[in-house]
C-alpha cells in the first residue's frame, strides 16, 4: 500500500537530531516557557520574517487567541463579521464563532480552491471588521486585490497558515502578509511538530504582547491577571522538535513541489481535473487535491489498486450539524469541492516509483 503519507517515514528521516532534540529537554528537567521555545519564536519569526512569534498549544488557540485579543484591544466587539473561504477546514470558522464574531462564508474559485476575491466585496457591510485568508492545500490565498479591499475598508487582514508553511508571495512569506496570522504544527502538517503545537506571528507589537498573555491565563506578570486567558503552551519538547524541522522546511517543500511537478506533468485522465498550476513558490502542496464527478468510485479503485487517498473535506462547514443555521445556504462551488475532491499521496518522504505507480494507476481509471 502506497500510504497517504507516513509520518512515520517523515520522523525517520531526521531521526537522530530529533533523539538528540527530545533527551535535550528530558535531561533538562525544564518542561514548559524555556529556552527551546525561545529560540524556536526566534527562529520562526525569522524564517516568517515578522518582529513577533508567540508559541501556543495548536493551531486552533493560534487563531482563536488573534480574536481575541483583538476583541481586549478594543478593535473587534461582538457580532462584528468576519469574511472566510465556505470551505476552510472548521478550525477556521469555530476562532470566529467562539469570540462572538459572526463568520461571512465567501465561495473559492474551482480552479485555485482559494477565496474568490472577485466576490469578497459584495460581502463587505458595515459591521464587516476582518478578512480572514486561509492558504488551503499549501497556496498563497493572498491577491493584491484582497490588500486593496482591507485598506479601503480598514479592515484587519487575518492569516490561517495551518497548510502553508513556506509558501511565498513574491518575496514574502505567507504568515507575514496581513497583521497576523496563525499556524498549526499538527503532525501532518509541512512543519509537523510530534504532537499539538501552533503559534502566531505578526509585527504588531500591541497584539503580540496581548496574545502572549492571554495564552498564559491573562497575566503577564506572575499572579497578576489582567484578562479572562487560557492556557495555550507549545511546550519544550515540541519546541525542540520543531527546531529541527524548521532547518529542513524549504528542502522537505521542495521534495513536494517535485512529486506534485511530476503529478502535473504526467497524470492525463479525462474523468480527472487538476486544479490550476501556480508558481512554485506559491504552492508548497501540503496537500494535492484532484477533482473527479465519479469520486468514490475513484477512490474505491485506487484503494484496490493500493493507493491509499483522504478527502479534503467531505462535508464543508455550513452542512455540518454544528452550524445547522447555516445548512440552507447555498455554495455551490464548496460543495462541488466537497463532492469531488479527492488528495492523492503528497510527502517529502515519497519514492520516485510511488508517484509514478500512482500516477499510472490514476491513468488507466475509466
Ligand atoms: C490544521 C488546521 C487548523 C487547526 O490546527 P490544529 O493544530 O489542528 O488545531 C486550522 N486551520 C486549517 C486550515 C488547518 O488545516
């Protein structure tokens, strides 16, 4: 069986630094908010190339944190809206809804799988505060229109960069692009930590400092608490891990961006769609979504043929029990992801005979 993609694998090929990393920090006997972690908000704010990182427990409180403290610091209240792409994973969603802030679903383009920001500004009403963007499968989200549209609306511009960790927009990074921007380490993910990480970056420095004490109870002198916080810590073993990977980041995209190259070049299926091809630097393939009306059935046939593929997302937010106010609004090109998308194997540990024998497999579907 060709795996989806093994993780496994992905630890192995960094398995002694990583081994060195984590007795580290056993032999320390300094767990939590210490040297690891420092020099990781270091690190990563460096690669990201913002002034501030602050680490925090996943992805999730990343984003739910960014609200947050842009509700203490007086610049979001409740119900203020926020724009979102309908078909971002739910994490996105559940940080706006979760502050009090009511969530505008914006359709994709099929063709990119990104927000479409030809549509965002028929969404802009007066209570509309935010755009959040969200780098899906591994591609900048970001266009020169949707920054036009924040500065002519004062709009802050939010980042989910859960899926696209090295990802560049000209010569930025994404996760530096808009006011701030949240990530996930979740094991999957380009930079995976060995278990729940997240952090945010930006450059303001108001914020920064607000997010770092809301993730550690509100205080940010000991004993003393000025807001209602959580606690939200990547701790010092994940800090360690993710200090490794982050060495190897650019080179494990690369390693991506050539499976997905071969991908693009070579799989020719007419029942089969490719979403458009971008820049290399604008994609870092977390994932490699295809597109096919006979989906399950395709599915049901590389899984007997020994290719083993996940679906990104199978039921799109508004459809889902938890937003059940929401379940009648049409999206129609959301739903034509959820229906047709399927993610074939994508890894910086995949073998050149894995993609091709893939990609054959994919060929003779009909
Ligand atoms: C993974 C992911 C998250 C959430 O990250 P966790 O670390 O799992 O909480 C948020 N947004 C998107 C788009 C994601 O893919």
């Amino acid at each position: 069986m060709i795996p989806f993609l093994s993780l496994k694998d992905v630890t192995a090929k960094y398995a002694s630094e990583i081994h060195e990393a984590v007795m580290r920090v056993v032999d320390s006997g300094w767990y939590l908010l210490g040297k690891e972690l420092g020099s990781f908000e270091t690190n990563y704010a460096n690669y990201i190339g913002t002034k501030y990182c602050i680490g925090v427990a996943n992805g999730l409180d990343a984003l739910t944190l960014i609200f947050q403290a842009y509700k203490e610091c007086g610049i979001l209240k409740d119900g203020d809206e926020v724009i979102v792409p309908a078909n971002t994973y739910i994490a996105s969603i559940l940080a706006i809804t979760e502050n009090g802030l009511v969530p505008v679903l914006v359709e994709p383009k099929f063709d990119t799988l990104e927000i479409d920001d030809e549509v965002i500004e028929s969404k802009i009403t007066p209570r509309t505060k935010a755009i959040m963007i969200v780098h899906l499968y591994g591609r900048c989200a970001y266009t020169e229109k949707i920054g036009e549209l924040c500065k002519r609306y004062n709009l802050k511009l939010v980042e989910d960069n859960a899926q696209a960790h090295g990802c560049r927009f000209g010569e930025k990074r994404t996760g530096s692009i808009g006011d701030v921007a949240g990530h996930s380490f979740y094991p999957g993910k380009n930079l995976g930590a060995l278990g729940d990480a997240g952090a945010v970056t930006t450059n303001d420095e108001v914020l920064a400092q607000t997010i770092r004490s809301l993730a550690n109870y509100g205080s940010s002198k000991k004993y003393v608490f000025e807001y209602c916080g959580r606690n939200s810590r990547l701790d010092e073993i994940q800090a360690a891990v993710l200090n490794v990977k982050l060495k190897y980041l650019d080179e494990d995209n690369s390693c991506r961006q050539q499976v997905a190259a071969y991908y693009y070049d070579n799989i020719r299926n007419p029942f089969i769609t490719l979403p458009t091809r971008m820049l290399d630097e604008n994609n870092v393939y977390h994932l490699f979504p295809i597109f096919c009306e006979r989906r399950d059935e395709l599915q049901q046939y590389l899984t007997e043929q020994g290719v083993q593929t996940i679906i990104h997302y199978p039921i799109p937010p508004h459809k889902q029990n938890c937003y059940n106010e929401w379940n009648a609004i049409p999206l129609p090109i959301t739903e034509k992801i959820a229906r047709e998308e399927l993610s074939l194997p994508i890894s910086p540990v995949m073998e050149k005979n894995m993609v091709e024998y893939v990609v054959e497999t994919i060929n003779k579907f009909q």
